[in-house]
C-alpha cells in the first residue's frame, strides 16, 4: 500500500462487514476526494453480500486470514477496529503492534460503548478492552495517537428485551426503584461512522486536538421518554416498570445475562447518561457536518414500521 499525500489520508477498516463497519467505510468514502484518498476493508471474505457492497461504493478489499502479516497497514494513515467481542484478543493486539510498525498514525480499538471508566464494570468484556487499549498506548507513544470513542447505546440494538426495552409486549422495565428517569446516552450507527470519520482528519491534523477518550451522544434518553417517544410513534401505550435491584450488584461476570444486568445497573445509576458530558461540538459542532440522528426519527422511521 503506497502511502498518502500530505493532505488526503488512506484509511483500513476491519470488522467492515458487520453490524458497525459498513457505516464507518460509508462516513469515510463520503470525505472523498477532499479528505480521503483511499479506504481499504481488511476482510477474512471480500466476496461475501456486504463486502461487494462497498466495493461497489468505492472501497478496496484486502482480504486477511486471521491476524494481520507485516506490510498489510503500509502507507495507511487510520486504521479503525470494528471487530466484534468473538475475535480472540491476541489477534486483535497484532493490530496495534502492526499500526505502530507501518507508521499507522491514528487507531480506533474497538470501543462504541458504554464508557467503562465510570461505575462498576467487572465483566470480561470490558476488561479485555481496558487491557487492549492500554497495551495499543504504551506500543509507540508519541507516535500512534489511540483514541477510544464511547457512544452510550447504539439506537439500532437498544430497544430489545436483553436491555429491559421490549416493544413486543409494551413494556420498559427499569432496573432499581425511581430508575426510570435517568438518561442514557444513545447513538445511531451512522452517527458514530461520522464521528469517527471526523476525528480520524482532526486527530491526524493535530494528535492533541483530540483527547484520548471521546463521549459522544446522538441523543439522551430515559425509560419514560422512551415509552412516550415510541408510544406516540407507534400508536401504542408503553407502560414503564421499575424492577427492584436483587442481590450483590458488583459481581464480576463473564456471560451476556452478566453483561445485561451490569448495563442495566449503569443505566439506573446514570453512569451512561452523557447529556452534560460529552464531545459532541468538537466533532460536529453546531451540527454543521451532520445532524445527529434522534430517537424520535429512529421510531417514526423503523419502530412505527415494524
């Protein structure tokens, strides 16, 4: 891969295919020719239904089998980790290691979450991810500015009885008594595309333009406006319940009813409320690259259609 001109960056994308990366690919070709010269999805199956749909946008496949080898981040500028939880963890250190040994100059591990640094988080998700994005630091500092992006909830999953929203049977359950008017933090898939696309040219630009740990937050919410929000749309009445919070509520966890509780817990607390704490005017400021995608227009637009 040659590398890129003084202004146009190149930027790799793995994990392209799934449920994030095609809107990160998307945000990125959409900076062309301008910002971007070349965006490269790293692929295990460049042939598969999504794969050939970027392709067709305008993004070049490299197809990977497993970690990747010397040379594949030559001359690339950003390199973006949207590989899911199942990707073993040493094969996603191999990225940073090989991002600092091309000159990569800006990674984003896998983060778009919850932000793990407040509240108690002791599930092996979570510390997997401290761990990997602490070893991507101390690889080449100076050199590969790594930046860790929380998003609160995505819009696209959050309205599912895994995190107590189930539209099926009208009902918002709120973990913890006079729980449910917290806010939580909730962003589309689109939305965080676009941040990250934003901040890749920034930090690029300017490393200390762009703190280590990004909040951004399409819109906050609680259960009550929630239940409002999609009655209205659907025409239907959501009743909203609080659930009493039972037993030890710290205990470490390594299976997703563990990782539900433990989000459930942090939404009741507020501790993904980022209404007042968030970087949303660096990224977008004024919402002049892009309006942020409410919940309000996620309802009337898929909610009101299922």
């Amino acid at each position: 891969m040659s590398g890129s001109s003084s202004s146009k960056l190149n930027v790799a994308v793995i994990g392209a295919t799934g449920n994030l990366g095609p809107s990160i690919v998307k945000a990125f070709l959409n900076l062309r020719p301008e910002a971007i010269s070349r965006v490269i999805v790293l692929t295990r199956n460049p042939k598969s239904e999504n794969a050939k749909a970027l392709e067709m946008l305008g993004a070049e496949m490299v197809q990977i089998n497993g970690p990747i080898y010397a040379g594949t981040l030559k001359g690339v500028d950003v390199l973006v980790n949207s590989l899911g939880t199942g990707v073993p963890m040493d094969e996603k250190d191999t990225l940073f290691k090989e991002a600092a040994a091309s000159g990569v100059k800006v990674y984003f591990p896998s983060e778009y979450g919850v932000d793990h640094r407040y509240g108690p988080q002791n599930h092996v998700w979570f510390n997997e991810k401290e761990r990997h994005s602490s070893a991507a630091r101390n690889e080449a500092p100076g050199q590969l500015k790594v930046i860790k992006l929380y998003i609160g909830m995505f819009t696209e999953i959050i309205f599912s009885p895994f995190f107590g929203l189930d539209n099926k049977s009208g009902v918002y359950t709120s973990l913890g008594l006079g729980t449910s008017d917290k806010k939580v933090a909730i962003t589309s898939t689109a939305d965080i595309g676009a941040a990250i696309a934003r901040l890749s040219t920034l930090a690029v630009a300017d490393p200390q333009s762009v703190p280590d740990d990004v909040r951004i937050s399409g819109d906050n919410k609680s259960w009550n406006e929630l239940a409002d929000i999609v009655g209205r749309a659907t025409g239907k009445t959501i009743k909203v319940v609080e659930e009493p919070v039972e037993g030890a509520d710290d205990k470490d966890g390594e299976d997703l009813p563990a990782l539900a509780r433990l989000l459930r817990l942090n939404f009741a607390r507020g501790a993904v409320d980022f209404s007042k704490d968030n970087d949303n005017e660096l990224v977008n400021p004024g919402q002049k690259y892009w309006t942020w995608k409410t919940t309000e227009v996620y309802a009337r637009d898929v909610l009101a259609k299922q």
